[in-house]
C-alpha cells in the first residue's frame, strides 16, 4: 500500500524541480554566480530523476539511499544562498532549494513514519534557517510547513501500513476458515461415519469390544465438536483463561494443578495448547499407567504446562522408531503444534521411572495458518 506514496513523492519531486527551474530561469541574471547557479540546477535534476528510480524499486529503500538522499540536499541548501548572493535574497529572489528540498522529508516521513519525517524536517529546517543571513517570516514559514508535512505524511504512512497488515490478516484468516470447511466436509463424510458405525454395532457387546465401541463414540462427539467450532481469534484475538480448557481433563486418574490466578492466552493459542495437552494424556491413559499429573507455570514471558506420569517410561529411540512408523502422536499432535507457536517442547523419560513433557510456549505468538 506504500508504492502510490513513493509514487506520489516522485510526482512532487519533478513538479518540485519544474517550479524552482522556472524561478532560476527568470532570476539567474540577478545571482552573485549565474553559472554556478545553472550547474546546481542542473545537478539538483539529476538527483531527482536518480532519486525517483531508486525510491520506485523497494530493495532501495533502506537507509543508504535515505541518508545519501538527505546529505545531497543539505549540500544543496547550504550551497543555494551563496550562489544567489546577499544582495539578490535581500531583493526577495529565492534560493533554487526552495520547495525542492521538501523530498527527503517526504521519503523519510513514508519509510519510518512520524518520527523518521521530523528528524528530517527539523536537520533541513536548520540548516536552511543557518544558511541564510536574514531570517524572514517567509523562511519560518517553510520550516514549519516542512515539519508540518513529516507529521502528517508519516502518520498517513504509519495507518497504510496498519492497514495492510489488518488486511493479511484477514486473508489469512478467510483461507484458515476455508481450508477448515474442506477438511470438515473429509471427516464428516469419511472418518466420522466410520466411527458412529462402530459405536452403533458394538454398543451391546461386552468386554473389549464394548469399550472399543464406547471409545469410538467419545472421539466421535470430540470430532464433531471441533470440526464444527469456528476457530477462536481472528484481528482482535480475544484472550481466554489456559485453566478454564484444562479443567475438562481433571479426572480421578489426572491430578491438575493450576495458578490462583486466571492464565490469559490468545484464544487460539489456548487451544492450541489444551490439544497438545490431550494428546499428551492420551498417551498416559495408553501407555504411562493411567495415572497423571499436569502443572500449569504462568510468569511473564511464557507460560509452562507439565504432563506426568508414573508409567514405564519410554525407551531411547522409540519416538523416532513411532515416526518412522507412521505413528505421529507425539511429533505431530504436541511437538508439530508447540513448535507452530514458537514454543519448545522437552520430553524426560527413562525405562521405568516415567515421563514428563514440559511444554513452553512464549505469550502472544499466533499459531501458523494452513
């Protein structure tokens, strides 16, 4: 959204230049050095066709070109009233800087905002009012008009920026949102039958296979529900308490320890986080023993969820072995998802003394979209 300001600072640059040739053409007799005066100007359109190549190609914009951009025309500030001579300004003919030395101000006001336009409109303001002998109230005038427009130019840049930013966001979330349907439509139309078909004919049998069946009945319901959730967020990320959707894991067999006071997430992040949680009690109901524990550690940089279990712990190489497998509870359903948030996951384990994963997740980090 910034190409039609840098455009538009071209525009301004060229009409800038047009106006003080003309002013130089009719006044150039009057100058204490006329030759000199027409070779300035003759540099000064030469920056400004160089100036408005380099500006339109964005690998340019950096601050090489920003500073070369603001030292040339500060020469041409401190050089104009000397060419012109005392006696001609005292007259009222103006330097060729005139109007022509607003650019930098421009190109720094849209390339960093507010801030970066009055640092150039205050070292250009100076040094034109020290340049000249006699200060005038036309003089004041153009340094407050220059401070003036890296204010306003630098705001407006700043919003365009806000603007595109709020804008991917929303493009990204659309595509989420889309690419969430398509794969809901999958489930539904796949795995989801499959499942409430297992349910509805091992509902009567006993043993293993009506706990099998009872089994496919409870991820049925946990898949319908978050294929139907929308997903949480969106521009304004409402935040929501991490203890509040791990309270739901709290059983008999789980023991969860929480902080007093509400753990604020990004809502999306939350989720992200309570998943990883479940998958991760899910291998201690099949594998650690049954029995669980989670603690929830909140301080100010990230928040830190434990899962324990006092099972037979895992044997060296066995995730990798599980991988390669096909089997990607732990790479994909809790490290894939901390590591998508820009979190790290760390799992201690040793034959026969159990397993911890301690998940860490740094606050305020948006999961990556599909």
């Amino acid at each position: 959204m910034q190409a039609p300001l840098w455009r538009s600072i071209a525009v301004y640059r060229f009409a800038a230049l047009a106006y003080v040739a003309v002013l130089a053409v009719r006044n150039l007799t009057e100058y204490a050095h006329p030759v000199a005066g027409g070779v300035l100007l003759l540099a000064m359109a030469g920056w400004t066709v160089f100036s408005g190549y380099a500006y339109a190609d964005h690998a340019w914009r950096r601050w090489p070109l920003l500073l070369a951009d603001l030292g040339v025309v500060l020469a041409v500030v401190v050089a104009a009233p000397r060419l012109v001579g005392r006696e001609a300004l005292g007259t009222g003919i103006p330097p060729p800087s005139v109007a022509w030395l607003a650019g930098p101000v421009l190109a720094w006001a849209v390339s960093g905002g507010r801030r970066r336009g009055v640092a150039a409109a205050l070292v250009l303001g100076a040094t034109d009012l020290a340049a000249r002998e006699r200060l005038s109230q036309s003089s004041l005038t153009g340094a407050a008009l220059m401070l003036l427009a890296g204010i306003a130019v630098g705001h407006f840049a700043r919003l365009a920026v806000v603007a595109e930013e709020r804008l991917q966001q929303a493009v990204e979330l659309e595509a989420a949102t889309r690419e969430r349907e398509r794969l809901a439509r999958g489930i539904h139309d796949s795995v989801l039958q499959v499942l409430a078909l297992v349910q509805r004919r091992g509902a009567h049998l006993d043993g293993e296979a009506g706990e099998l069946a009872r089994l496919a009945g409870e991820q049925e319901a946990a898949l319908r529900t978050l294929i139907a959730t929308r997903p949480p967020g969106g521009l304004d990320r409402p935040e929501v308490d991490l203890r509040a959707l791990l309270g739901g894991f709290a059983a008999p067999a789980v023991s969860l320890a929480t902080p007093a006071t509400p753990v604020l997430m990004p809502a999306d992040v939350a989720g992200e986080v309570a998943a990883a949680v479940r998958a991760a009690l899910d291998n201690v109901a099949r594998h650690g023993g049954g029995r669980g524990w989670v603690l929830v550690e909140d301080d100010t940089a990230e928040v830190t969820v434990s899962v324990r279990d006092d099972g037979p712990g895992i044997p060296a190489g066995r995730l990798t072995e599980a991988a390669g497998e096909g089997r990607l509870g732990v790479t994909q359903s809790i490290q894939g998802r901390i590591a998508d948030l820009g979190g790290t996951v760390r799992i201690v384990s040793a034959p026969g003394e159990g397993t911890e994963i301690e998940l860490r997740v740094p606050r305020g980090r948006r999961p990556a979209e599909s």
